[in-house]
C-alpha cells in the first residue's frame, strides 16, 4: 500500500518563484529515490484561526505564505530506505541549494492511506 509524507511550512512570499524551482528540483531527486507523485501547493485561502490553523501551526509572519506538499512513494519500507538517501544526495545540500525558508518551521509526518476516494 503507498505510503504519503505531509509537509506544511511557511515560505516568505518574495522567495515564491526560489521556492518553486527548489521544489523542482526537490521532486526530481525524490522520484530518483523511487517517490511515485509530489505535489507542492502554494496558499491561497488560509484563514488565521483563533485556537488552531495552517499559519499559527508554522509561525507564519506578515511576509510569508502557507505552503502544503505531500509525496507518495509505493510504501512505508520503500520511503525508510530511501530517506537516508534522498537527505544525502548531494543536489539536495544545503550548502549548493540552501531551502528558501526555515526548516525549523515546517511540519512534517508520515502517513497510512485509510480512505481514497
């Protein structure tokens, strides 16, 4: 059964095309590890709440915009043995393609499909 890794994080608005071709980028090396789909959404409706929501969940500030992506990879094992992989690959250093917001930021897990419809 595929298996889905689920991000949220907050970009500053002014990095939105950086973002992107990193995220290209990113998605070219996660197919290479074996990742069968990734999609990257960029916020459009995301309301502030007032106990939780998207941007109090990552600390968005004024300047920045509420990012969700999931990737689907064939399964659980397949995703645990390419994620060493995928973090050592040398396209994806944060020295030569620094990612264009804080990391310490994002929200990230690992999920099991239940219902697909």
């Amino acid at each position: 059964m595929s298996y889905v890794d689920g991000m949220v994080c907050a970009v500053p608005t002014a990095n939105k095309t950086r973002y992107i071709e990193h995220a290209k980028l990113a998605a070219g090396v996660l197919k290479d590890h074996g990742v069968l789909h990734v999609v990257e959404c960029w916020g459009d409706d995301v309301p502030e709440g007032k106990l939780t929501s998207f941007p109090m969940a990552v600390q968005r500030k004024d300047d920045e915009t509420v990012v969700l992506s999931w990737i689907t990879w064939p399964s659980k094992a397949v995703r645990d043995l390419a994620w060493e992989k995928v973090m050592q690959d040398p396209r994806l250093s944060p020295e030569t393609n620094p990612m264009p917001f804080d990391g310490k930021r994002m929200i990230h897990g690992g999920f099991i499909r239940v219902v697909e419809a």
